[in-house]
C-alpha cells in the first residue's frame, strides 16, 4: 500500500546565494517534503520505528539547511539524497526548497526549486 507523509512549511534562516551579501546576511527559507511510503504496519502496531520519524527528516533539512551553498538547487539535492540515504521505506521523495525575497531587480515573493522521483 501507498502512504503520503508531507512535512510542510520547514522556516528556516540560512545564507545561501551567490551575493556576497547573501552570505553575510542570509534570508528567509521555506522547505517541504513529500514523502510516499508504507506505514500500514505501523498504523497497526502504533509503532514510530514502522513509519518514517519525521522529526528525524526535520533533522535532515536543518543540517543541510546550515551548510551554506551558492545555488538552492544544490541545496534540495543534498536534502533529498540525505532522506532517500537515511530512509529505505521510501517509495518516492520530493523536496521543495523555497528562498523567500530573493535578490532579483523586481518584485518576487519567492523563487523554489523541486527534487524528487
């Protein structure tokens, strides 16, 4: 059976970007992931290490989260390898890192990026 667990809304404040004031300064970020997988035995059985614990992928993003990088594209795929590494129930895995105010001659709310299979 297919199971979806969403860990939405992550807030986190980090330095990525290829300004230097990006990595003096820092913004504001946004990560969610989408994960599939089954966790019929643990609905049965109430049992956490039957599941994905997902206070253990929120461990997951803010680590990589802190490791500063130019891109956020780097940044996703450095989440989603880490979870799919740390996870072998995981039938498929989609990350979306999302910087909000981004750096760019306009007015944009945000810019994200999405990994996943």
């Amino acid at each position: 059976m297919k199971h979806i667990i969403n860990i939405e809304g992550i807030k986190l404040y980090a330095y990525h970007g290829c300004l230097e004031e990006e990595a003096k300064i820092g913004g504001n970020y946004i990560v969610d992931v989408y994960i599939a997988t089954d966790f019929s035995e643990a609905a049965k059985t109430d049992d956490l290490n039957k599941t994905i614990d997902y206070c253990a992928v929120y461990e997951i993003v803010k680590t990589e989260m802190a490791i500063r990088s130019k891109l956020i594209e780097q940044v996703g795929e450095r989440i989603y390898s880490k979870i799919k590494n740390n996870f072998n129930s995981i039938i498929s895995l989609r990350v979306k890192v999302t910087k909000l105010n981004p750096p760019i001659n306009g007015e944009v709310e945000s810019v994200s990026v999405e990994v996943g299979d």
